[in-house]
C-alpha cells in the first residue's frame, strides 16, 4: 500500500473559528488554542443534535 501524503497548508475552517488549532502534547494531553467553552457554544449554535430532534415530537403528541 502506498503511504499517504501528508498535506499541506491549514485546512479550512468556520470564520468563528478563525485561528483554531488542536494538538496532542507529549503527554497525551489535548492542547488547543480555543477554550472548549467557547467551541461547545459554537457547535450548540451551528450542529443540529439528531438525539433531540424527535424529542420536540414526543412532547406535543402526549
């Protein structure tokens, strides 16, 4: 099997997350330029849960 290429350059990303860059140290540790509070706050605004989307259903059903 062929190796694969590494690419080259930042891949692209959401303009609110402008400057984001996540890394694992020596450590195993998760290292990341972006405080999770504020990526869990922009994935609550922009990424749907499909777990709740039936949850609405439920409710006015009953």
């Amino acid at each position: 099997m062929p190796k694969k290429i590494p690419k080259k350059g930042k891949p692209e990303a959401h303009e609110d997350l402008g400057g984001f860059d996540i890394r694992i140290n020596e450590f195993g540790e998760i290292v990341s330029t972006i405080k999770v509070d504020k990526i869990n706050a922009f994935l609550d605004e922009n990424v749907v849960d499909k777990k709740l989307v039936d949850r609405d259903l439920i409710s006015e059903e009953e």
